[in-house]
C-alpha cells in the first residue's frame, strides 16, 4: 500500500498538527504518511513517540517532508526513498 500524502504546507498553525494527528488517528495497521509541510513541525515529533509512531524528516527551509510510520512496522528502505509527490 503506498504511503497517504499530507499536504499541510499551506494551512496555518494549529491546521498542520490538528491534520496530522487526524491523519494518524485513521492509519491502517502498517501504513504510512507523508507529511510534506513549509516546516519542521517540532511539536509533532515530541508526541509522535508517546504515540507509538516514528518519524524520518528531510527537506530544507520552506519545504520538509516528513514520513511516519507505526514503530512496531519500520518502513523498507524503498519505503523510505519513495518521492511523494509534491
């Protein structure tokens, strides 16, 4: 199954993390999400863990892409190379 895609670049604040943790609350045992956001969203990443959910960011000022995943299903190096699309 390919990963959702999360297109919050454009929300403003709160609409990122509310989307997010929506997103998250509807992920099917061993999915995936892309969040691809205008920046690093730091409060995210502190609950993520409580949560059960690891993350892997890349990207630069203005664009991140954030992939997450369940931590008990780590993602496949493809997985993890995948380019959403933008």
């Amino acid at each position: 199954m390919p990963p959702q895609v999360l297109d919050v670049r454009t929300l403003p604040p709160p609409e990122p993390l509310e989307r997010a943790l929506d997103a998250l609350t509807n992920l099917p045992k061993g999915g995936r999400i892309w969040v691809l956001h205008r920046r690093e969203p730091f409060p995210l990443y502190d609950m993520l863990p409580t949560m059960g959910y690891s993350w892997r960011a890349r990207g630069h000022a203005g664009h991140f892409e954030i992939l997450i995943w369940d931590s008990a299903a780590p993602p496949t190096r493809a997985e993890l190379s995948w380019n959403p699309p933008c």
